[in-house]
C-alpha cells in the first residue's frame, strides 16, 4: 500500500513533471510472472525511474548501509528506499552473498520482478563494467527470463556524489527479454555462469550504446588513475 501511495499520489507525479521520462519497449516487461530487470547503472536515481515507469511493483537488492544511518538524513534515506521497493542486503561476500543470493530468489518465487544492477555498484565514470555472476545464478535457479534495461542520462541528472539532482530529461529503453533454459541444471557451472553474465551484458551494451570495459567497476573505483585510460 505504502509503495502504491509514493508511486501514484506522492513522489511520482513530481517526478514525472520535473523530469518528463520517457520509455522505449515497455512491452517486454511480461505482465505476470517473475522475472529479472537487468539494468545498468549510472546513477542512484535509477532504482526511482525504472519502477516510475512500469505498471508492476520491482524489488531491488540494496546495500543495507542505506537502511541504517542516522538523523533526518538516515532517516529520509530509509523511507526513500522502502518507498521503492528496495530490499536491505550485505555486500560483503562470503555468506553474505550466499543470503543476498537466496533473498533475491524469495523475491522470484513469489512470481514478482527483481531489479539487479549487474555491474555491482554505480559506473564510475559511465562506461558499462564486467557483470558479476550472481545475476546468472539467481536467472538458472528460479528459471527466469532476463530483461536488459537500459537507463539514459540519470547520470547526467545525479552523478556521483550530488545529493541534488540537477534538472533534465531521462528514459529507459527495455530489451526484449533472455531466455537461459538451454542451460536448466548448470547453475553449478562457473564457466556457464560467466557465459550468461557476459551475453547480458552484451545485451546491456547494445540497448545503451555505452563504452564497454571487461573489469569490473569496483575495481576503477579503487584505482581512481584508471578513470582517465
């Protein structure tokens, strides 16, 4: 009730009057039955503009530092995420994937559509980065179709390290969807794993036109001279 509310009665109709985004191929998105968005990720405001512009309810995978910080910001933060569907999870590998993973799988089996950022973390410099298999994993297991979404310009909007976003127009071209049941029962295989994680992100690189680069994002990240190569 509460997601209803902030779509339709409070934050979306602003949103969608400042921002006036648009949407190409919204029609792939199946109307019932669950399915992976697999989209790439340029800004925080993507995880408000995806689900603003489809008909059904989205639960995204984030960081639980988003729902554990402290004041009016930490407070506004945690409305902000549960507002839009989001989900708290650690990131921190080892186990924790392990329960991020089997979380992301609950969100499927109830027959819902689960946003994932491939990629891990925001671009860095808005290039498309080398996606991490989990999304592979969770697609086999659950036996669910992918659908590569592309965001356009949310970066430009609120990049990096702004807390107020600037005011422009944004959209989201929907691919249609992936089919991995030829690999049914090969979850286990990493070698399978990293194939279907790479022919998303091919699928990613083709709806957005962006510069691809085989590392991984978190890695630029930590290596800030590579952001200028």
């Amino acid at each position: 009730m509460f997601y209803w509310f902030m779509k339709y009665v409070a934050i979306g109709p602003i949103v969608k009057a400042i921002f006036r985004p648009w949407i190409v191929g919204r029609p792939n998105i199946p109307a019932t039955g669950a399915a992976i968005l697999a989209s790439n990720h340029l800004s925080v405001s993507d995880s408000i503009f995806l689900p603003l512009m489809i008909d059904r309810p989205v639960t995204f995978l984030a960081k639980s530092d988003y729902f554990t910080g402290r004041g009016v910001k930490g407070w506004a933060t945690r409305v902000f995420m549960k507002a839009t569907g989001q989900l708290p999870i650690d990131r921190t590998g080892g186990k924790a994937s392990e329960a991020s993973l089997n979380t992301g799988l609950q969100v499927l089996g109830r027959g819902d559509l689960l946003g994932i950022y491939p990629e891990g973390t925001r671009s860095p410099d808005g290039r498309l980065y080398r996606g991490r298999t989990g999304i592979a994993r969770m697609a086999l297991e659950a036996r669910v179709p992918v659908i590569p979404v592309a965001m356009v310009d949310t970066g430009a909007v609120m990049p990096i390290g702004r807390t107020i976003p600037r005011i422009g127009r944004v959209g989201m071209i929907i691919g249609e969807p992936l089919d991995f049941s030829r690999f049914q029962g090969m979850e286990g295989d990493r070698y399978i794993l990293r194939s279907v994680t790479d022919e998303i992100m091919v699928a990613l690189q083709r709806l957005g036109a962006q510069e691809y680069r085989d590392v991984y994002a978190s890695t630029v990240k930590e290596r800030p001279a590579e952001l200028s190569r």
